[in-house]
C-alpha cells in the first residue's frame, strides 16, 4: 500500500512541475504578424502573446527573449533589444 502511495505522489509531482522558462538572444530574421510571431536567425519561431507586439520588432535587430515551451510552441513571455 505504501508503494502505491508513493508512486502516486512521484507521478502527480511530476505531472505538476512547473514549466521552465529559457532565454534566447538572436537577430530577428523575419517577421510573421498574422501569426504574432518573429522566427530568429536560427530559423526557431518564437510566438508572442497579447502585450507583446510584432510590430515593435525590425528585421536585423538583435533580441533576447524569455519563453517557455507549450504544445511544441515557443510561447514568449519577455522580450527586450539585445545590446
């Protein structure tokens, strides 16, 4: 009984962790405003949600970017000009 209880206290923990955020700096290679979204130079798509603007980025500028991946998508939560 105890086992059950610990494999299923390890399976629930792991199920609830949270997503780890990653950062990211590269040059803005193109820009998708249909799909809010900017694919760096790498050729990674990185899409941005309401509050971050496509607009604001430029082809050629540098970028760093906080994002978490969710579905397979790249989902940015914090984006600034790389100095």
């Amino acid at each position: 009984m105890m086992r059950l209880v610990l494999a299923t206290a390890a399976i629930s923990l792991a199920l609830a962790a949270p997503v780890m955020a990653k950062e990211i700096s590269g040059t803005v290679a193109s820009i998708d405003k249909a799909g809010d979204a900017i694919v760096l130079s790498s050729g990674k798509v990185f899409h941005l949600p309401e509050g971050i603007e496509v607009e604001t980025f430029k082809v050629g500028e540098k970028v760093h970017l906080v994002y978490a991946t969710k579905n397979g998508r790249a989902l940015v939560s914090k984006a600034e000009t790389a100095m």
